[in-house]
C-alpha cells in the first residue's frame, strides 16, 4: 500500500505554508534574524508539540512563523514545502497562507507573497508542479482587519486564487465575515473556509449560506446534521479533511473511529490533506497511510481520495481531467 500511494499521482488542497516550518529550518531562521525561541534544540521543539485542542497548537503555531522575516525566508520555507510535493508526488497544491501573522508584526505584505510566489514559479519550471494560493483570514481579529488585508491585497490579486478563513473557530463563526466574503466574491476570488472542525454543524452551514464557500476546510462535524450530509452529497461540496491533524488535535479520539471512510461511502466528495504537517507528523502520503492502516481502506478507496484531489481542485476542467485520466490508467 505505501508503494502504490507514494507513486498515486495526488493534490493537495489543505496545507497552511506556515505549517510547513520544520524545526530544522525555525532554528536557522531564528539564528539568521537573531529572534528568541523559547526552545533549546530542535528534539526539545519536537517534544513541545503535544497539543491538546486548537487552541494549544496555534498558540505554538503563530509563535513559530514568528521567525520568518525576509522574503528569502518565505522563499525557503515554501521550498523545502514544494521538494517534499516532489518526492512524494503531488502534482499540483493549493496553499493557504496567513498574511495577518506576518503584517501584524510589520512584514510587508509584499515580502511575503514575493517570497511564495518566487519558490511556486520556481517549483513549476523545474518540476512541473502547479499551484494556487489561498489568502486566509485569521477568524480570531476582526472582520476590519480582514477587509484591511483583502484591500493590501488587490496590487497582488493576479497571484491569488481564492480567500479562506481559519485560526480559531469556537466563538468565531463564519458569520462574522460576512461581508468580507461578499467583498473578496465580487473581487472574483473563490471562497472556502475551515469549518465544522472543532465548531459544530451549524459553522458549515454557515459557511455554505452566508460566506457561499464552494470547499469546506475539514467538515468532520458534518455528521450532526442529515440535511446537511444530503445537501453535500447532492451538491458535492468537497471537504478537505486533514486525519494527523485531527488526530494531534484531538478532534477525534483515534483514526479507527475516524469518520472519512463513513463520509466517503455515503458519497461525499471526500479529500485526504496534510493541514500543518511539521506541527503534525505527516505529509501527505503519511495522511494517506495513517487512514488506509486505520480504516482499512483499499486501493479503490485510495484511488478516490487521489480522484477527488483533482475533482475539488480549482483547476480548469481539461487539467482536471487529464490528471484524473492519468489516475485511472494508474496500476501498481
Ligand atoms: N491554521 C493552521 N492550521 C489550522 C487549523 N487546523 N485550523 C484552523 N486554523 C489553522
Ligand atoms: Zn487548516
């Protein structure tokens, strides 16, 4: 099985650049741009991350990226991201980044993306790895704030694909960007937004109704609600469900009880990524082996994870098709 998911050609749809920063690369950084760590060595960072909800990790998380300052440094951390896409075999990604963490502390809004886009040219020339990136607000400032950066944003508009919403969810509903998302629609920006991950249903139903998202950002709450389930089924809105990462945050006890395999069987146009995947212990293809050992999932079950990546991408139906037909030609 890990044979035939290293060589399956996949999407990923759900992975936060900033969750990428290993451990390794936060010490150089941190060297580099003479920034305090609150760590020693890079075991004893491993070693902080035992999370216990949302919360306890974007706390780490946020104090991490800390560390990048120049867009070398945004550079090089989507880099190391893009030559893991290689070796895994990941064809084509679509990344969030969160530009409120960095403006917040002064960095351009420019150096940033110059840095991303820089690395995501670079990956696509060499290795023929295709890209979008997603802006995503942070669901804890307010929805000023957001419209702050939707506005910083529109000189760089022709290199982003779509906004999100993500960082806090409890007490933070997709209500509250209303307006924001009306702003960054009309803009000709697609929408999605994390939901239903430690929210209840009512988040998705939100997101779907006032924010007219077309992905839902992990969905695992879904569940709690049969219209919902149904009217995700009938209007096949993917979810981009991220299993290490509910697992290390505690949204699901154990991936045996897991509800993807569940969510995938009753039709929905299920999605398998790797969220922040130096924080969790897994890129993609452990996301991949962890279900299919937990779940029990087959090779046709893996193949339609691998489908679905495409299918919710945001690519031009013929590229979608042409990856999809390369997928199904795919033995091993
Ligand atoms: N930011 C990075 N990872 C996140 C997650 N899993 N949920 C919400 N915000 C995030
Ligand atoms: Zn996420």
């Amino acid at each position: 099985m890990k044979y035939f998911i290293q060589n399956l050609p996949k999407a990923e749809l759900h992975l936060h650049i900033e969750g990428t920063l290993e451990p390794e690369l936060m010490f150089r950084l941190a060297k580099k741009n003479s920034i305090k760590i609150p760590y020693k060595s890079v075991e004893n960072v491993k070693k902080a991350y035992e999370f216990d909800s949302l919360q306890s990790f974007l706390d780490i998380y946020y104090a991490g990226a800390s560390v990048l300052k120049t867009k070398e440094d945004f550079y090089d951390l989507t880099m190391a991201y893009l030559l893991k896409c290689k070796e895994q075999n990941i064809l084509h990604v679509e990344i969030f980044f969160d530009p409120q963490t960095h403006t917040n502390r002064g960095i351009a809004f420019g150096t940033v993306i110059e840095g991303v886009v820089g690395a995501l040219n670079n990956a696509q020339e060499r290795f023929g790895i295709t890209s979008f990136l997603i802006m995503s607000f942070l669901r804890h400032l307010s929805e000023e704030e957001a419209i702050k950066t939707l506005m910083e944003s529109l000189p760089y508009k022709h290199f982003i694909k779509g906004v999100g919403l993500d960082s806090s969810e409890l007490g933070n509903p997709p209500s509250k960007f209303q307006k924001v998302f009306q702003m960054a629609q009309n803009a000709g920006f697609k929408c999605v937004a994390h939901a239903g991950e430690e929210g209840d249903s009512s988040y998705i139903k939100e997101a779907l109704d006032l924010l007219h998202v077309s992905r839902i950002d992990h969905g695992v709450r879904c569940e709690e609600d049969k219209q919902l389930m149904q009217r995700l089924k009938d209007d096949q809105i993917p979810l981009t469900m991220c299993p290490l990462s509910n697992l290390k945050l505690k949204v699901v006890d154990d991936l045996k009880n897991y509800n993807l395999k569940r969510l995938l069987d009753f039709g929905l146009l299920v999605t398998a990524n790797s969220d922040d995947p130096a924080y969790f212990g897994g890129y993609l293809n452990e996301n991949y082996e962890a279900i299919a050992k937990s779940l029990n999932l087959s090779k046709d079950d893996i193949r339609t994870l691998a489908i679905n990546s495409f299918k919710a991408s945001f690519l031009d139906k013929e590229v979608k098709d042409k990856y999809i037909e390369k997928i199904c030609q795919y033995q091993m």
